[in-house]
C-alpha cells in the first residue's frame, strides 16, 4: 500500500492533539485495501484498530503497538435525487458543504461537528436534537467476521441515543446515505442556516481549546444534562496535568496545552468519582480510550 507511515504520531490524527506513535499507519484509498490490510494484521496476528476523524478518542501516550487503519482517503460524496452518499473518511464539514452546493437541506445542524461521516453513524452523533438516525436512509458495512461487504436498510429499533447497530464491533460502516428534507434549497440559505450552528459552537468555545467534545453520555434517568451535574459538583475549571474541565461547560475536558491520555484518564475517574459521592450518579464515558 502506498500510504503507510511508521512511527506516526496519532497526537496529530485526533481533536484532542494526544497520543504517542502507531508502529504502522495505514491510509487505503479503496474498500478492497481496507479489507487487504485486516486480512494482513489478523494474518500475522496484529493487533489492528481502525480509525475515523478521531474525534471522540484518547490514544495512550505510549501510541499503539500495531497497525492504526485510517479511513480519512475513503472521501467520495456522490448525489441522487435527495441522497448524499459519502464514504466513511468524507469529513462531516465535507458534507455538509456538498449539500449545501447541491441545494440539499436537512443536515445543517451538523455543521461544524468535527470527525467523518463513518465515525457520525457509528455512535448515532446528535447535534441541536438532531441524531444521524434522522437523516439517515441506508449504509454498507464491511463484516468484520467474514470481511463480506453488506448492505444495511434504517431500521429505527436498531437505533437509541448514541447508540447505533455498529456498536457491537463486527461492522465497519463503509459509506452511508443520508436523506435531504428539502431540495432546490438555496445555497445561500443553507449556508445561512449553517452558519448560525457553526457560530453557535463558536460562541459556546467549542474550537478553542483541543478537545474530544462531550466527555459523558446524558442519561436522562438522572433528570439534567451531565455537564449541569458535573458543574453542580464544583467541578468546572477542576484540572489534572494538562487536561482541564472547561469553564465554559461542564461535560467538557479540554487539552490546554501539553496534556497526556494518562491526565484524561485521571480527570474522567476524578469527575466520576466526585458525582457519585455528591449525587449517587455514575456517568458513563462518551469519549473512547485506545
């Protein structure tokens, strides 16, 4: 495969500016050398993990001692009526700039939301109430078991919030097809409407520190948001390292500058920690630690 890089640092590959070297880095540019360098790593028993925007991550500080598989080169976006298919790299600010050039509106809400079209589906990503169950209509996957190419028609019993039927680690989303509410929509509407959801990002500081977006899943049951609880628990602007509890919302930990996995980790046990001892709750980690 031409795109393989050693050593690579995977501290640049995620939101949250962390993590040490993957002894190999692949980049396939099509699904049959995605499905070639799984079947080389289970072939030499190599541990594999494959890899989106890296958006909602925390690599180890010691980086990964197999073969990190990018899916950042499977971009292509193509059109059919009221579907925008994209393959799982497609990043999200991608597509939302290809609907918005093809009069396609329903999927403004997802403007500015860092990460790939693949990582989105895979954890049901909500954005202003709106979840990627949504607009979803369809998707391929690759079965991990057999590493067959399938075809996978929405079924909204599969879906939850943040949970999708490619949860359970046997498929990997290939591409998906999203359905637009509207179409011949100005361009200069939709711009207008993702604008206002980018700015509001912006304004909550979302893109001012690194970071991997919300830390915790809310749980409902609990009757408030987890970053109302986390704030509620005095914990706002609480730092280990180099990791710190935003100022500006609770549920986020932010990379001020030179933090390690190794702080994340010892501010997310911190932060559940002192919930359940003030509250009873346990939060559950949104953000994935490899």
């Amino acid at each position: 495969m031409e795109n393989c890089l050693s050593n690579e640092l995977l501290s640049r590959h995620t939101t949250f500016k962390i993590g040490g070297p993957a002894r190999n880095f692949l980049l396939p540019a099509t699904v049959d050398e995605l499905t070639e360098a799984i079947s080389h790593c289970r072939s030499h028993n190599e541990a594999f993990y494959i890899l989106g925007g890296g958006s909602n991550l925390v690599f180890s500080d010691d980086g990964f001692p197999g073969t990190i598989i990018c899916t950042k080169n499977l971009n292509k976006i193509d059109v059919h009526g009221n579907l925008v298919t994209c393959q799982a790299g497609v990043t999200i600010s991608s597509f939302t700039t290809f609907a918005k050039y093809h009069g396609l509106s329903g999927f403004e809400t997802f403007a500015g939301l860092p990460g790939t079209t693949g990582g989105a589906v895979f954890m049901n990503a909500r954005c202003f109430e709106v979840e990627i169950a949504d607009i979803l209509e369809s998707a391929t996957y690759l079965d991990l078991k057999d590493l067959a190419v399938k075809s996978y028609a929405f079924d909204a019993t599969h879906w939850a919030y943040k949970k999708s039927p490619f949860n359970d680690g046997t498929k990997l989303v290939l591409s998906a097809t999203f359905k637009a509410s509207a179409t011949g929509v100005s361009p200069e509407s939709i711009e207008e409407k993702n604008r206002f959801y980018i700015n509001e990002r912006k304004s909550k500081g979302h893109f001012e520190f690194p970071s991997a977006g919300s830390v915790f899943k809310n749980n409902h049951d609990f009757g408030k948001p987890s970053g109302k609880i986390i704030d509620e628990a005095g914990l706002k602007g609480f730092a280990i390292g180099g990791a710190k509890v935003a100022d500006f919302h609770g549920n986020f930990i932010i990379n001020t500058g030179n933090a390690t996995a190794a702080d994340v980790k010892a501010l997310v046990d911190h932060i559940k920690k002192v919930v359940f001892q003030k509250f009873g709750f346990t939060l559950e980690e949104e953000i994935i630690f490899v």
